[in-house]
C-alpha cells in the first residue's frame, strides 16, 4: 500500500496491483487473527477489510470488495476485461480511503475523528 509513495511514475495499472496485493495481505492477516488462515480468494479479503470499517465508508463495503476485485483481476489477468483509466483511478482513490480508514480506526483513532476529516479522504470521489 506504500509503494506508490517512494516511487513516482508508476502506472496506474501498477498502482492498482500494489493496492490490491497489499490489500490482500491485510485481509489475510485480518482472517487469520480469527482463527482462519485457509487459501481464500482476494475477494473474501478485502470483504474481512469492508467488515471491520464499512460503518464508516461513504459507500458500501461489500460492493467495494466486489468491485475493487473485479478491478484487480481486470489488470492481473490477460483474459479479463481491461478497465478504463477512470475506473482505475477511482478505485485507486476508493482502496486508498478504505485502506487509510482501515489503519485509522486500528491504530485506535476515534471514529468522530475519522468521520471529521472523511472530506478529505472522499476528494476525487465522483459516485459519492
């Protein structure tokens, strides 16, 4: 989830592939704290993701596991559909924001503080 931070130039492509790896991992780290740690797919880790902050997103958590998924494979995979660079740029911003809210509420700052500054994580949003 950092990758893009030490590295400018990165393609968007490239960019949406270090989010949905690193979202990955959390999810899977998040299914092995409760007790799981079987090969799930990537799409069960980012719902374990949506589960612990989707009362705080401002749009649905599993709908954004399900499309974030569908966005990762479309770069991953040669026989899926590529998507557009709006697409990849709108998720980027949407794994961003869970990610960040994700980190926020576990690092144990409070909701209203995270809700308070919320405007700024949504900027770039368009379906909001």
């Amino acid at each position: 989830m950092t990758f893009s931070i030490r590295r400018s130039g990165t393609s968007l492509d490239g960019l949406i592939s270090d989010s949905g790896i690193g979202l990955e991992e959390i999810g899977y780290r998040i299914d092995v704290v409760r007790g799981g740690g079987a090969r799930r797919g990537h799409h069960a880790h980012l719902v374990d993701i949506a589960s612990e902050v989707d009362d705080l997103l401002p749009f649905d958590g599993t709908g954004w596991a399900t499309e974030s998924t569908t966005i990762y494979n479309g770069v991953k995979h040669a026989d899926t559909p590529d998507p557009s660079a709006r697409d990849l740029q709108q998720m980027l911003i949407k794994n961003r924001l869970v990610f960040r809210v994700w980190l926020a509420r576990r690092i144990g700052v409070p909701d209203e503080v995270i809700n308070k500054g919320m405007w700024r994580m949504e900027r770039g949003l368009s379906d909001t």
